[in-house]
C-alpha cells in the first residue's frame, strides 16, 4: 500500500502545482492586457505629438524640406 500512498501524494502535489501555474498564468493575461493598452495609448500619444510637431514645422515661414539652410554661409 505505500505505492498507493506515494502515487496519492505525487498526485496531490500535481494538483497543487496545476492550480498555482493556473493562477500564473491568469496573472500573466492580465499583464499583457494591461501592457498592450498602455502600448496602445502611447502609440496615440505618440501619433498625436507628431502631428503637432508636423503643424509647427508647416508654420515656420520660409523653410521648404531639403534646402539644408543650416545657418549664415561663410
């Protein structure tokens, strides 16, 4: 009978085992819900603030893309 008893307590432990990586695992969805809904909002945070620099460069009087006006020429 102490094979019986012994495979009785390696289920037991499996058992255990299985419902803490459950509980892991749980966690772990949450996580990543929560991470991609910051990542999403950052993205828009992001998109937004390039299209605010965009209108400030569009402002600036004078400047055309590529002209490589850097200064005063010398």
């Amino acid at each position: 009978m102490a094979k019986f008893e012994d495979l009785a307590e390696r289920v037991d432990r499996l058992v255990l085992r299985h419902q803490e990586l459950k509980r892991t695992s749980a966690l772990i969805s949450q996580q990543l819900v929560s991470v991609t809904n910051e990542r999403d909002s950052l993205r828009s945070r992001l998109a937004a603030a390039r299209a605010r620099i965009d209108a400030l460069l569009a402002r600036l009087p004078g400047e055309t893309a590529g002209t490589g006006n850097d200064g005063p020429a010398r």
